[in-house]
C-alpha cells in the first residue's frame, strides 16, 4: 500500500493522519507538493522526522491535468493499492528538500545536487531555489527520473558524479543523510571553484553592487586599485550553539587589526608602502569601520569588539541573503567557524578573506576544512616567547637560606617566607588565609615567635611585641596573600621551592623545638597532587623543587611537577640560588 500525499496547504490533521497510518502498516508515502511550497520550506525537515525512517519520499507538483489519485484537494490523502500509480509519478531523481542542517549546509548541499542535476539532466527538488535565485544561482531541474526509492549515497559519491570521475548510475539517490554534507576538503574546493565560475551572476544579483566599483581589480592585489567605494570589514561571529568553538575576542581583534593594516598597505604606492608590520603596529582602532553579524550580538565577543572599535556597527538584517551580499560589498570579511561563515568567504570574492585556524579534530566541529583557500588569510596567535617563571617559597624546616637565596634573587616576598613549616600547614592554607595562623596571643611563644594550634608551623622574625605590633604584622601577611593569589591568576609558570636540611636530623635546639613543633614526614606524592592541582585550576604549569641534605627520606608513589634534588649543604645560599635557576630555566609557559 501505497500513501500519496496531495500537500498544498498546512493542513496538519491529513499530514498526522499519514503519520499514524504508515506508523501501523507497511506502507510508502509519497509526498507531491507544489514547488513552490517546497522552496518556501514548510518545515520540511521536521515533517520527515515525524515519519518512519524511509518511509517518505518527496514528488515534485504532479503534471497538469493528472487524474486518479493525483486529482485529489488541498491536502487530500489517496490510497493506490498498488504500485502502478506510484511508478508513474515523475519523481526527482535527487532531491535535496528535508535534508537537515541550516541555511549553511543547505546551501552547499544545494549547489552540489543542481551541479549533479545539470551534468545528469536529472529531476532535482529543493526547499531553498527560491534564496540561491536572489543570490544569483539559480538552481537545476531536469528531465531524467527513475521509479527506484531512492538509495542513500555520500558527499564522496557525490563529488566523484559532479567531476566526471565516476558514471552516475542512473538511479535515484538520497543525499539527505549525514554522510552527504559536502563539506570535505575535497568538496570545498571544488565548491570554492564552482563558485568562481559564477561570480559575475552573483554581483549582478547583489542589491549593494554599489558598494564595490567594476570588478577588474582585486584588493587582494596591492598594484591594483581597489574596487571597493569602502574600507569596511565585515565581522561575522558564530556563537549561539557553536559558542564553546569560538575563536574567541583575540582572534576577531587581530583580523580587524590585520584588515586595516593590510589597507593601509595596498593604498600607498610600491615604493613608499611600509612594511605590513609597522602598519599593524600603527594603525588606530578608531579608524576601522565596518559591521558585526552574530547570532548572539549581546554576547561578550560582539560588546568588547564594538567597545573596542567604536568604528564598528551591530549588523541587524535577519535576512541571510542579504547578509552575504551585504558581506561581499565590505573591503575585508573576518569570518569565524562554521558552514555560513564559509558561505560568506566564498561569495566575497573581492574582498580580503581572514580565518580562524582550523582545529587539528575537525570532527569534533565540521565535517572538514572549508576555510584553507587561495588567497585567503589564517590568522593566528603571536607566538608567545617563553616567560620566565616566578620563584615561589613553600617554606621548610631547618633554616633561613632559602628565604635568603630568593630574596637575592630580587623575588618578592610571599606568605610561607621565614616561616618553619610542615607539609600539613602549607596543604590547608595554600593561597588561603584563612588557614594560616590565628594571631591570638594565647600562641605567642617566647616573646617573639606565633605557633599554630596544631603545632605545623611556626612565625620567627615578624615580632618583638606581638600585641603592639599584631595589626601590623596581619596586615603584611594579607599583602603577601594577595601576592600570592595575582601570581597563580598572571601570566607566569611558577616554581615552588621548599627547603629541609636533613630530613632524619632533629631541630636544634631539640628541647625547645619539640615543645612547639610536630615534625612530619615529607610525602612528595601529596606534594605531586598539589601541583598537579594548583596547575589545572590556575591553568598554567606549576612545579615544586624540593632541596635537602639527603634525599632519601622521601617517601612518594609520584613525582609529577615535582624535582628532589639534594644538595650537601643546603644552607649555602649562593648554591641554592645555582640550583633554582638551573631549575627554572626547565618551566616554560
């Protein structure tokens, strides 16, 4: 059994009825539609999806005159209990209407089945002719169709019908599937070409053609006049459900800088033309003008670009054909990710093209690399020279050498400076004041030293009269705290040093300091946890050196970020200072 659909209006309790009939039997269903309610879209990809997996096919407009079946009203349902009525519908031999994807994809998909269409002469059908008509590309039908359900195929498929490469089997085929997006490299450099072929069609389509002069000249060609009564660019930025790949604001404010430089460049004559370099250095933000298009305007990439080029203006057309060719008008496009950015690129081809980088998994995003195209310009990141880290003391136990050797290495101070401390007491108050000492008097030991109630740490050198001077000395350690925390948020790696001068030796004076102090065995597996954790959160490399008389008492099962090296007298602050800087030279950004 066999539904026809008879689909000229938006009759949706026939089309429900359809569904929950072929739902229950095994049936085909066959939709004739009016092409013009097939350009106009209808919802035609969520239609399909209410219908069973290959179960419905999409007929063009039945011919004139048609009887039995065909002859049915506005949205009618007819059974043929055969397949003899179905066999002598004029079906397209490829059809791209219901495919999924937005008005990017579809307009790749589009061209490739008009393509396939016109070297073929196949019956083709589509939802957007009516879109790539105001473009200038008017797509393909032709006159070829088989009664065969059409059979799924791939974009390599595809490619290999459109070029020659491969016979075309004479059959009907789907291209309405996830592995026939087009988009591969192979693809998009064929498209990218095809396109080239039609670009005289397409500017004398383009409502703003009087934007740009003439088409002789090429702004990509410094020895020849610009065509373009503008220096606009043109900023297209994708977020909305693409937002997590976004190229970020760095890379739009490097393309417009990049765009401004390079027109700077092309209008000055060959002799006196400064190098791109100097013109990028100098070229002010406020004399970029141009148009931000976003899915998302308010998004924080689109506000700190309009803030940071008040030259730029909110593109607010919500209709994509006209945004192309408003695009292709601008004497540079920025584009960003995605198959309507490529779009874009590919229609402006008189303009200077700029490109985010392609991800190394473009599986992840895309179905392939779009954007490498002649003369078209990758913009990347400077690269960064390597940043020497800062040298960071996690205190220790038996001695002042370190605090010594790295204030000599003109490094400022930081909260665990001077200060005798266990492993315990740096894990619980790591950039954390709050687990640092009490300040209470009840702590004050001996006159001049603070202890902790747990006795892990110990304050020598910051006193003489705790009560006159305790305002003082909490104030020093929450600058120190802030220093510690805007080092782990700034740019620099850093290396942690912590000191002991012999790990199986006790502290001397031994009666006095075991009274006040609970020596803890060093574990530089929970060291190698701290470190691996400070760096993921503060996103940057973080590496601890651990310096001692012996090395041998230290017990671990990892020394990830972690470096044990033993020195025969560590309180000897000019081979301490060797060490660390022979450390450091190793933690690079």
């Amino acid at each position: 059994m066999i539904f026809i659909i008879v689909w000229d209006d938006a009759n949706t309790d026939r089309l429900a009825a359809a569904v929950a009939y072929t739902a229950a039997h095994p049936c085909r269903a066959v939709m004739l539609a009016h092409a013009g309610l097939l350009d106009a879209g209808l919802g035609v990809g969520a239609i399909r999806k209410l219908f069973a997996p290959d179960t419905l096919e999409w007929v063009l407009a039945p011919p004139a005159g048609a009887g039995g079946p065909l002859a049915g009203g506005a949205s009618e349902i007819c059974r043929a209990a055969d397949a003899a009525a179905f066999a002598a519908l004029p079906r397209p031999a490829v059809c791209a209407a219901g495919a999924p994807g937005r008005f990017g994809n579809q307009f790749i998909r589009h061209l490739f089945v008009s393509a396939l269409a016109q070297r073929c002469d196949l019956r083709a059908a589509y939802s957007h002719g009516a879109e790539l008509a105001r473009l200038g590309l008017p797509l393909y039908t032709g006159a070829r169709w088989f009664a065969a359900a059409p059979a799924a195929t791939t974009e390599a498929e595809v490619l290999a019908w459109v070029t020659g490469a491969a016979p075309f089997p004479d059959t009907c085929v789907d291209v309405r599937n996830d592995n026939c997006y087009c988009q591969s490299r192979p693809c998009s450099l064929w498209l990218h070409a095809h396109l080239k072929t039609r670009a005289a069609a397409v500017r004398a389509a383009n409502p703003f053609r009087g934007r740009y002069l003439g088409n002789s000249g090429s702004a990509r060609d410094p020895a020849a006049p610009t065509p373009f009564k503008n220096s606009d660019v043109f900023v297209h930025v994708r977020l909305d459900d693409a937002a997590q790949w976004s190229p970020g604001f760095e890379y739009y404010a490097r393309a417009v800088r990049r765009a401004a430089a390079d027109f700077a460049a092309a209008d000055q004559s060959a002799a006196a033309a400064p190098s791109s370099l100097a013109v990028f250095a100098n070229t002010a933000d406020t004399a970029v003008t141009g148009w931000v298009s976003s899915d998302s305007p308010a998004h924080e990439t689109c506000q700190r670009l309009l803030a940071e080029f008040p030259g730029l203006a909110v593109w607010s057309d919500p209709d994509v054909v006209r945004t192309i060719q408003f695009a292709s008008t601008c004497r540079a496009v920025v584009l960003s990710h995605g198959s309507f950015s490529a779009t874009i690129g590919n229609l402006a081809f008189d303009s200077l093209v700029y490109y985010p980088p392609y991800p190394a998994a473009p599986a992840q995003m895309w179905f392939g690399d779009m954007f490498t195209m002649p003369g078209w310009v990758c913009v990347t990141a400077p690269e960064a020279p390597p940043v020497a880290p800062l040298k960071i003391s996690l205190g220790g136990v038996g001695g002042c050498a370190l605090a010594e050797a790295l204030r000599g290495a003109d490094q400022p101070s930081y909260p665990y400076d001077w200060l005798i401390t266990a492993q315990s007491f740096i894990e619980e108050s790591f950039n954390d004041m709050n687990g640092f000492f009490d300040f209470a008097e009840e702590l004050v030991y001996d006159t001049t030293k603070l202890l902790t109630r747990r006795r892990n740490a110990i304050m020598l050198h910051d006193f003489a009269d705790f009560q006159a001077q305790r305002a003082g000395v909490i104030a020093k350690y929450t600058r120190r705290f802030a220093r510690l925390d805007a080092a782990l948020r700034g740019p620099h790696p850093i290396l942690f040093v912590r000191g002991a001068d012999d790990l199986g030796a006790p502290l001397s004076p031994r009666n006095y300091y075991d009274q006040i102090f609970v020596r803890e065995a060093e574990d530089v597996g929970r060291w190698s946890a701290l470190m691996v954790a400070t760096s993921a959160r503060y996103n940057k490399r973080c590496e601890l050196l651990y310096v001692c008389a012996d090395a041998g008492g230290l017990h671990s099962h990892s020394h990830s970020h972690v470096t044990v090296r033993a020195l025969p007298d560590p309180k000897n602050v000019a081979a301490l200072q060797a060490l660390i800087a022979e450390v450091a030279l190793s933690v690079h950004k």
